[in-house]
C-alpha cells in the first residue's frame, strides 16, 4: 500500500495524520509525505540573493509541516519518506498522484461550497481528478474535543453505501482489509430508488445490503444492514449523522480532463458532516450486473431491465 499525503502542517493535515494512525491497518504500507511550496516569485532586477533567501524560507517552512506532521504518524507502522516540491499545490498533488499510489489522503476544512471550490483547491482537485483512491478527513468534534481514536469499546462508526456494482465491491474490501475488525461497527447502507424505472428496487436493494452484511460478518467485522428510499446522496448524508467515516466505491475513467467523481459522490463530499473514503476500481469498470437473487428485477449498463431467471 502506497499513500501519498500531501500536508501543510495545519490542523487539518494532523487530523489526516491522527485517522491513518489509529483508524486502519496498513500492513507494510509506505506514505509520501508531501509539502508543496509557493512559486518561486520573478525579481524584476534579477536579485538572486533574495530570490535563493526565500526559496530556503519557505524550504524550511515545509521542513517544519512535514516534520509537525510525521510525528502524528508514529505507531502506524508505516513508513514515512518526505518530498518537497515547488509549484501549485493542487496541481503538484494531481501530479503526484500520478505516480502509482494506492491512495492519496488529505484534510479538509468545513462543508459547503468553500473551500472546496476556491481556487486549487487541493481536497476538490483530488476528488474530482485523482486517478486513485481519496480519503478525505474531516475533524469532528463534540462538545469541543476530539473525536478518539477507535477502541473495542468506543469502536469506529463506519457507513458503507452500496449497490452490488463492482466499485462498491471494492469499497467492501476495503472496509475488511484496511479496518481492525474488532475496532469498527459498519453500517451497510443500500438505497432503493423511489422513482419508477429507477436501479434498485427496495426488495433488490434489501438483498444487496444483507449479502454485504453477511461478508463482513464471516471477516469478524460487526456489521448490521440498512435500506433506505428515496435520492441517493440525500439519503446518505442523512444516515451519516452519527458516522465518523463514510466509505464509497467509484469507477475510475481514466479521463484525466474530465471530473472523476459522479454527482452523488461529490454531494456526499461537499456536505458530508464526517470523513470520507471514496475507493476508486483500478481500471475502466464498465456497470456491471447486480448480483441478485432469482426472481429479483434489476437494471444493466445500458439500462435495460430484466428478471433474474
């Protein structure tokens, strides 16, 4: 498992420091720090000496983020590199995750509109553009304090929204590899469309929730099925108000210029009142059949509909 982690040393990117330690298992996982630097500024009268005193400046400004940072990582067993880079922040980070990783986790501030939509916006263009998994942490607190690290006894609340596709399969997985069993209660959430003609039906939507269910069970993981009815993301969000991490599956496009994130997604980002973890099917998935029972009306790719014989 490769994660790369782009930080800038504020409270936020501790909050992402804080959930990779003590929310998951990364069993010979590697993370890429990465602090990303202003632009070299023009000097009009070529004045290397102050263009060279700034440049360390602000070296050693993202020495100190990443040095804030890493200390947060301690007891994760991960190994920790450190990279810094010149550029546009969210630009660099598109970059950079690029190059291979499994994963990309970065903080977030608020909900709403801003900041997700200020210019670079490091959480909206890795959302919307990275070709690999997001996690996206938002720190939530309760009467002042801080959300604590996931034990047997205060276990980690976690809200898995399906709908037996092959991205949401992937998001079950990583569910049960990434998460100590004994620490997490899921919630398997699957939404019925309430519109005629819509992908799931309630009763096929019961099914796929309790299969997910019973997956989980036979990994060791407390899981319980939900089905609910009605606009998909509405209906998560309104699941999420006790959550602390909602985990979504999303196909991968591999169109780099256009949004990675389906609408759906992108609401549950934008107004989610918890962390996020969007996992991304390596590859082009094309819609799959559901995997339904006998008798069960479901919806293909192309959007016709059949009976399973």
């Amino acid at each position: 498992m490769r994660i790369l982690f782009p930080t800038d040393g504020s409270r936020y990117a501790l909050a992402v420091a804080r959930a990779l330690s003590g929310w998951f298992v990364w069993p010979g996982g590697e993370v890429d720090l990465l602090a990303v630097t202003s632009p070299k500024p023009k000097s009009d009268h070529r004045d290397f000496g102050k263009d060279s005193a700034i440049d360390q400046e602000w070296r050693a400004t993202a020495g100190r983020w990443l040095a804030d940072t890493a200390t947060h990582l301690d007891g994760s067993g991960l190994r920790v590199a450190e990279l810094v880079r010149p550029g546009q922040a969210a630009e660099i980070a598109l970059e950079a995750a690029a190059d291979g990783y499994d994963l990309v986790a970065v903080g977030a501030k608020g909900r709403g509109a801003t900041p997700f939509f200020d210019r670079d916006s490091v959480p909206l263009a890795l959302l919307e553009r990275a070709p690999t998994s997001v996690l996206l942490v938002r720190e939530r607190t309760s009467r002042g304090r801080r959300r604590r690290q996931p034990t047997s006894q205060h276990p980690l609340r976690v809200l898995l929204a399906v709908d037996g596709r092959p991205p949401s399969q992937a998001a079950v997985e990583a569910c049960s590899t990434f998460m100590a069993a004994d620490h997490v209660i899921v919630s398997v959430l699957t939404v019925a469309d309430s519109v005629a003609g819509g992908l799931l039906a309630r009763a096929d939507a019961r099914h796929v929730a309790r299969r997910v269910t019973a997956t989980l069970r036979s990994r060791g993981i407390t899981a319980d099925p939900q089905v609910a009815e009605g606009e998909t993301a509405r209906e998560i969000l309104e699941a999420a108000a006790s959550t602390d991490l909602i985990v979504m599956g999303a196909r991968d496009t591999h169109e780099p210029t256009e949004s990675r994130m389906g609408s759906v997604g992108l609401e549950v980002a934008l107004r989610s009142p918890c962390s996020l973890l969007i996992v991304r099917t390596e590859g082009a998935v094309a819609p799959a059949e559901l995997e339904m029972e006998p008798g069960s009306t479901t919806v293909t790719g192309s959007g016709r509909r059949h009976t399973v014989a």
